[in-house]
C-alpha cells in the first residue's frame, strides 16, 4: 500500500516514513527543500534498507500538486506535514504562514477529493489550544484565539479538514495535536537538523553544547511555574512518528468513530525549560551555558496533554523519557558534527 508523506524529510516527517517503511508500506514523499536536506534520505536508507521515492516539489504550486496526483494514483492514505512551523518566525512573516500553511492544505484536500484517497493524517498542534484554562489540556478544552500566525494556521486548518469531511463522501481525517516534538533515531542516522539558527529549544541546547552557538537565551524566568520558565510537554519523535501510523491504520480499517476525528500527542507530563536544560547536562556530562532574556512574545505559560483518548482510542502510549529525547539529540549532534 503506497502511502504520501508530505514534508517527509523534515524531522517529524522522516522519523515516520521510516516508521510506516519498517510496518511494510510503500512510501512517497514530497518536500521543496526549504528546511530539509536530501541528505536525510540516505539515513531514512540505511536504517530501513529501503530508500523511499522521492520527488521534490512545490505544494504552492497548485498545477503540480494535481501533475503529482495523476500520476499517483494508487495512493491510499497522506500524512500531511508540509508546512513552515516557528511560532516567532510566524510572527514576524505571517503572509509566509498563510500562504505556505492554508494554500498547499487547501490544494492536497482538492487532489484527495479529485483521486477518491479516502484517508489524510494532520499535522496539528497544541498551539491551538493557546493559554489553555486547565491542564492537562484535553481535546474538549476550547480553542482560543491563537497566540501567533503559526498558531492560526493550524486552526484554520483543522477547521477546513473539519468542514471538507463533513461534506466528503469519502474523505476520512485525524488531526494529532502533538505537543514538542524532540530528540533523534536511536541510530543517529536522522534526526532534527535545522538551517540556520534553530528556532527550537533542544537543537539550540545541542548547538550551544556542541560549541556551534555561544550561549542559549531562556526566554522568561518570572512565570508562575516551578521555577519561573516555561512548561512544555516534550515528547520523543520516534514515539510520536508511532502514533502517526497507528492513526493512519485507525482510518485505513475504519476504525474511527467519526468521519473527523482529533487526539493530543504527548507525554502527559509537563517539563519546564530548566528541567530540558538540566536533562541534557545529566545524559551528556556537558554544563550548559545559557542566561535568562526577556519574555518572548507569542509564548504561552505552560501546556502539557491529557492523553486518555489517544491512549485508549488509538492504543498508543509514549514510551520513551525526557532523558532518552535528549541522550538521542545529543547523540545525534555528535554525528552531525563529524
């Protein structure tokens, strides 16, 4: 079965191409290359012993989404992350987010109701919960107004997903809400590998251990939390790349309840930056040099999941600590250094 992973070589996306290739699955990905590398599909090779197809493309491009489609016909299921993804970056380019975030979702869901592929994985995220009221978040918790572009898109987009499979004959969706996604491929052979300074916590962490980044900036350290920084649920991307496939085999043996369905990702456990800072001084043996800088904007105090729908519904249930997540990203720098 020939499954459609789009943005597959970005750093959630190869985790779980490599994921659905080790289940049997054929495997095509799409990704423009603008946060990736080709380089990421000979680690996806060596680990799985098969090097998936591959075709780089344009989704803003309307006319070769549908070119791709035509051609790929036998496809029975998408795992959508194609998408640009920094909360502070959205900030200061939101035409960017909506045009690369709403324009290409919008295309692909055109293509799916064109070629009748009845089954589409949603990248989501627990930013469209903003400043949730009680935690741990829910999927009832309500959907405020979001704290930044990024965040907005993925409102948007879940609400298209939402609308499309209320009218669709055919089209069958699960939008995962995942939290922070971290770490690397026990291997080492893939892993989160950002251009440019990295806009998220654990490869600047890395980075900064490493010796590439002169210090880290922790962003606030006067919010009501255990010791003033921010509360995130940081959940291994070989975990959550897991629950991709699961939710996908959910849809492919008509296993949901509904024809749109959602779920939250994540640990269930809430770590704050100093605790993600303190990890990875214990697993590495390397002191961390960082200092505290002013709130950043568009950042919520704490977030971290409720997980009984998905572990019940879905049967899935992370398994791996912050110290693995961070062994692994640590691990991981080393050989991309080399």
């Amino acid at each position: 079965m020939k499954i459609l992973v789009t943005g597959g070589l970005g750093f959630i996306g190869s985790h779980t191409v490599v994921e659905l290739q080790q289940r049997g699955y054929e495997v095509v990905i799409i990704d423009n290359l603008s946060n990736s590398s080709l380089t990421v599909l000979d680690g996806i090779e060596n680990i799985t012993g098969k090097r998936p197809f591959f075709e780089q493309l344009e989704l803003r491009d309307k006319s070769s989404v549908f070119s791709f489609f035509e051609i790929h016909q036998d496809i029975v299921g998408v795992i959508h992350f194609a998408a640009s993804k920094a909360v502070g970056e959205s900030v200061t380019n939101p035409l960017l987010y909506y045009e690369n975030n709403i324009n290409t979702l919008v295309y692909v869901l055109q293509a799916l109701e064109k070629y009748q592929i009845p089954n589409f994985i949603f990248s989501s995220s627990c930013t469209v919960y903003g400043q949730a009221d009680e935690l741990p978040i829910t999927e009832n918790a309500a959907i405020k107004n979001a704290e930044s572009p990024y965040g907005n898109t993925k409102q948007i987009g879940e609400e298209i997903i939402q609308e499309v499979c209320g009218v669709s004959k055919d089209l069958k969706a699960i939008a995962l809400r995942y939290f922070n996604p971290i770490g690397a491929h026990p291997s080492s052979e893939i892993g989160e590998l950002p251009i440019g300074v990295p806009q998220n916590l654990v490869p600047y962490i890395t980075q900064t251990g490493i010796g590439i980044r002169n210090e880290l900036s922790v962003f606030g350290n006067d919010y009501p939390t255990a010791d003033g920084t921010c509360v995130r649920d940081y959940i291994h991307v070989v975990d959550l790349a897991k629950a991709h496939a699961v939710a996908l085999e959910r849809l492919m043996n008509n296993h949901n309840k509904n024809s749109y369905e959602t779920f939250n990702v994540g640990t269930g456990t809430g770590s704050t930056v100093l605790e993600v800072i303190q990890s990875f001084e214990r697993v590495s043996g390397t002191s961390l040099s960082y200092s505290i800088a002013p709130r950043r904007f568009g950042d919520v105090i704490s977030a971290y999941a409720d997980t009984t729908k998905v572990n019940i519904e879905l049967g899935w249930k992370a398994e791996l600590s912050l110290d693995d997540a961070m062994r692994s990203a640590w691990d991981w720098e080393n050989r991309i250094k080399k």
